[in-house]
C-alpha cells in the first residue's frame, strides 16, 4: 500500500510517497481502502509544524476521506464488508488504506458518492457549526465570509443564504468573484490585502455585519472587527495562516463577540456526528447544496496540490486520489 509521509516539517517538497505493507484492523476498528482523501488547510499547518506538535516526522498526514470498508475488527456491529463510508477525522488519512475507529466512521448514503462524501465532511460540518452555535444564522442576518470561493467558503456560502441569511464574500480575484456569486453571495469584495471594512460598512449602510467568518489569518484580524454591527460576532479561525499576537480585550469595538469555533465541539457525540452528517446529506441529495471540488490530484501529487493550495490557486474543495 501507498501513503503519503511528512518526511521533515517544512515547505510541500517534504511530502514523499512510501510504501508499506497492509495493516490488521483490531478491537472496535475497520479497514478502508480509500477512494478519496480530501484536503484541507489544516494538512499545511501540520507539515510546517504547527499542529501536532506531538508527533515527529516523518509520519502520515490527511484527516478526512471516504472508501469502502474491507476487514472488521472485533467488537464491530454497525458496519459491513463492503459497506461505504465517510469520516472528518482520523489522522493519517493520505493513503490508500486506513485503519479506522469503527465510532468515527458515517455511513455513506446510496444517492451520495464517495467523492462528495469525501469533500464534505470536514468543510460541511464546520460550516454547520458556524452557522448554528457559534452564531445562529436567521432571516435577513448579514454575514462576511472570507475566502469565499474556497471548500468552506462555498459551503458556508449557501448555508447561510438555505437559513434565510445574506452573504458579502470576500476572494482575492475576479474569477473567484464569479463562483461565489453562483453561489449565491449577493456582494462579493474583490481584494486581497486585508482593507475591505469601509467596502462592508457601505455596503450595509454603515451598520455592519451581523457576523464574520474569518479564516483568512491575522492580518485580517482588525478589519474583520470593524466591519461587525454593535453586538456582532467575529467567528475566527485563520490560525493555520498567521498566528494572532495577544489582543488587549479594551480594544474590542462595539461590545462585540470572539469566537474560536472548533469544529469537534459540534459533534461531541457519535449521535451528534450522525446527526449533522445526515443532514447534510439530505442538503446534498435535495439540491439545496452543492459540493464543489476544484480539483482532483493522484495521491502520489500531494506535494503539488499542498503547494497550489498555499499559492492561493485553487478554488472549492481538492481532494486526493488514491
């Protein structure tokens, strides 16, 4: 079996295929062979370092996929041989066969494939947090969403207009401009240096938004705050770009709130993880949302996908196939 290995922390040039022999599943775990691994900027924070700081190189990076079941292990109940399924996270997931806690595994739905599974789960169930608990979207609120034409930001995109929100995206070129208005977004800011508040106040009539999501990094930090209403919520998450320095709480305009959603407090129970997956399977199945994968790269090119990612190059979701 093929995998892929962070052989040193550092740029997209660390990432070397390696093979190993098939592993045996045990107690309570599955194994999969993939059909998809989907990636996520996370997977470039982790190679440079700066998430799993417990694990040392080289080891096998990826967190989420989808595939079918080949082997059970003890103790297994709910899943089948040749049953398909899906995952958010279970690290170790660049490869072509995974050992799996049986818990962290949603069966895949019939009229859903196993690329759209693959590219929704982690994106899809953090954009289903953004807009429920950590702000709940309802008619006529006003949302910021930065990255717009990424895996997340189209996610988010259209869970925000489904529940009756209205949407100001940000992307860095035209041609991203495009696909988030198809999207739905009904503004979309053209720019990429981190000065889009006075577009958003003027957009709003100078009242802001109800709330920002931010995963654009640190330099966006400030704008993102000016652009919310009294009261409104800043949802960041743009850690794995640039860390944000300390930030005196008396700076905070507006008696605005700070969130930093993550998305494993949404689905703290295996109920939960079933719960909002199907849900948005049925999004999916109902039309209601549509999951777009920008590109598709053979495993062995993880280093290339993790390189045009960083590069700002791609748009929706890219996802690795084994």
């Amino acid at each position: 079996m093929k995998e892929i290995r962070v052989e040193a922390h550092g740029g997209p040039e660390q990432l070397k295929v390696h093979d190993r022999p098939s592993t045996t599943p045990g107690t309570n775990e599955v194994l999969v062979r993939l059909t998809a691994a989907g990636i996520n900027f996370m997977d470039t924070g982790v190679r440079r370092g700066i998430f799993w700081t417990d694990k040392t190189p080289p080891f096998v990076p990826g967190i989420e996929g989808a595939g079918r079941i080949t082997a059970l292990g003890e103790g297994v109940h709910d899943f089948r041989v040749g049953d398909r399924v899906a995952w958010f996270y279970i690290p170790g997931s660049y490869t072509e066969e995974l050992v799996a806690p049986a818990d962290k595994l949603v069966p895949i739905p019939d009229n859903i494939d196993d690329e759209t599974a693959a590219a929704m789960m982690m994106q899809g169930l953090t954009a289903s947090h953004f807009v429920t608990e950590t702000y709940q979207i309802k008619t006529g609120d006003v949302a910021l969403v930065h990255s717009a034409a990424g895996g997340l930001g189209l996610i988010l995109t259209q869970l925000i207009k489904l529940l009756g929100g209205n949407v100001i995206g940000r992307v860095s070129t035209e041609e991203k401009a495009d696909l988030v208005r198809n999207a739905g977004a009904d503004h979309v800011i053209v720019e990429s240096g981190g000065t889009f508040a006075k577009e958003v106040l003027r957009l709003t009539n100078d009242e802001g938004v109800h709330v920002v999501y931010d995963g654009a990094g640190a330099d966006t930090f400030y704008d993102s705050l000016s652009s919310l209403r009294y009261h409104g919520v800043l949802a960041y998450y743009g850690q794995t770009i640039k860390r944000l320095p300390p930030i005196d709480l008396l700076d905070l305009p507006k008696s605005v709130l700070v969130s930093y959603p993550s998305v494993m407090h949404h689905v703290r129970t295996r109920e939960a993880l079933l719960s909002r997956s199907a849900q948005l399977f049925d999004w999916v199945r109902k039309g209601q949302l549509k999951i777009h994968i920008g590109h598709r790269y053979p495993l062995a090119d993880a280093a290339l996908a993790h390189a045009e990612l960083g590069a700002r190059k791609t748009t929706g979701k890219l996802l690795l196939i084994p």
